[in-house]
C-alpha cells in the first residue's frame, strides 16, 4: 500500500469517527431532552383520561387519584375516599391529580319520559322540532302546546305560553309509576318537601346554588290517579315573594290542565 492509499484510509476513518461521534451525541442530547421533560411533566401517575359513564346513585373510582375535585357538585361529586358519586343527571369535568382533566356523565336509570324541552322563552316552533315523544293533541292552540303517550309513562305534556314565549310546562303521570317517578325526579333535580296550610308540595331545582339554576319543578297530587309536575324558569316566580311560593303558577298550569283532561272525558 503506498502512501496515498494509507493517508486516503486514514482520512475516510478520521471522517467516519467524527460523525459516528456526532450522532452518537445528537442521540445522547435527544435521550437527555425526553428524560428531562418527561420527568418535568410527571405524567406517569397511571391516571387516564378516557370519559367516564355512570348512573346516578352509582360510585366510580379512578385509579391513580390523589386529589379530585368537580367542577359541578350537583352532577358528580367526590366522597371523603376519592371515589365519585353521580349525584344527577348531566355532564361535568373532574380534575386529578391537580392537572388531569376527565369528563364524566351521569346517566339516568329511570327513563317514564325524555326530559322535556326547558329552554325558557322560546317559541312553539322550537319546541315541536325538538319534542320527539309522543303525539301533538289537536287540542293544542296559541297558548298550549298538548303531547300525548309520552314515553313509557304515556305521559301528557303540556307547554304553555304567554306572548308567544314558553313559561312552563305540566307533566301529568299516572300513579302507577308513583314510586320510580320520585325516582326520576331525584335524578335530575334537587327535591325537598314544602308545605303550604293547604297544601304539600315537593319542590325541586336542577343546581346547588339558586343563581345557576334553570329550572324548578313542583310535583303535587293531582287527584286519586294522577300526579302532576310543573316546570318553569327561576324568573317566572313572583319576587316580591319567597322563590318557593310557587302556588300560583302552579295553579295556573292545573287549570289548563283540567280543561284540557276535562274535555278528554266528554
């Protein structure tokens, strides 16, 4: 080998090591990179994300969680041993860990009838293009919209409207289903017994705090076979009163009711 040939080899070896070092580096720098921000994110807690389902009244727990709070209490709340209770029917988001971010839904177990449309102030035509269950009365007008066979309930549903606006609505179920729906009510609102001298009532709302509530429901006997439950906004209640003395609005949407029943009879 003559010595152009021994200084060419040395050069290429020369070469060669050099960038066998340089991605030998660049492969170190990036190990060191993903090391540092892995353990900067101390992401490795076993936590995951996916969504979470459950009933209402059914507990979950979450492995991995140290801490746990609920951005909505009145939908999903967390017990002293960081399981979570659904509480009511809805959607919220859980945070664990002080960083991780689930979402979780409370599903109903009792189902007589859909939720019925409680976007207050809306018009007649919303509420038909989003009333899916049962059948519109003939007897409907101007001021009530009439569903009947509701659901498995065979409810009837009764929109009213003052001003072309909706302001409650009647729900009226047999008291064969009596038991499951207390059940159904307790699984969307908040419900408490209130007394007047003539009457008892029990009264629910859809939130912990009464200015993040949207809707109140009143249930009440109706008479011997049927149970009646109103819904209406927090701003349809007179507030020169207590909030909760809802008698007269709820005297209102019977009266309808009963010519409305009343003429089901003739």
């Amino acid at each position: 080998m003559d010595i152009i040939q021994q200084t060419l080899i040395k050069t290429i070896m020369k070469k060669n090591l050099w960038y066998l070092n340089a991605i030998m580096l660049v492969a170190m720098s990036n190990f060191v990179v993903t090391s540092c921000s892995s353990g900067d994110d101390d992401d490795d807690d076993g936590v995951s994300t996916s969504p979470i389902t459950i009933s209402a009244g059914d507990k979950t727990v979450i492995t991995g969680a140290e801490s746990i709070t609920s951005l909505n209490e009145f939908v999903a709340y967390v017990n002293n041993d960081l399981s979570v209770t659904g509480y009511h029917v809805g959607e919220t988001t859980l945070t664990v860990n002080q960083k991780k971010n689930i979402k979780i839904t409370v599903s109903p177990k009792s189902t007589l009838y859909d939720d019925p449309v409680t976007k207050w102030g809306c018009d007649q035509s919303y509420v038909k293009s989003s009333q899916k269950q049962g059948s519109l009365s003939s007897k409907s007008d101007s001021k009530n919209l009439i569903y009947e066979n509701v659901g498995k309930a065979n409810a009837i549903l009764m929109y009213t409207f003052d001003s072309g606006k909706m302001k409650s609505v009647g729900a009226v179920v047999s008291t064969a289903y009596t038991s499951e729906y207390a059940t159904y009510l307790s699984e969307r609102f908040l419900m408490l017994p209130y007394e007047t001298a003539k009457d008892t009532y029990f009264i629910g709302v859809d939130a912990l705090e009464k200015d993040k509530a949207n809707t109140y429901v009143v249930l009440q006997v109706y008479d011997y076979k049927t149970l009646i439950a109103v819904y209406m906004s927090p701003s349809s209640v007179n507030k020169t009163r207590s909030e909760f003395d809802l008698r007269n609005e709820v005297e209102k949407v019977k009266k309808e009711m009963s010519r409305f029943l009343s003429s089901q009879s003739v």
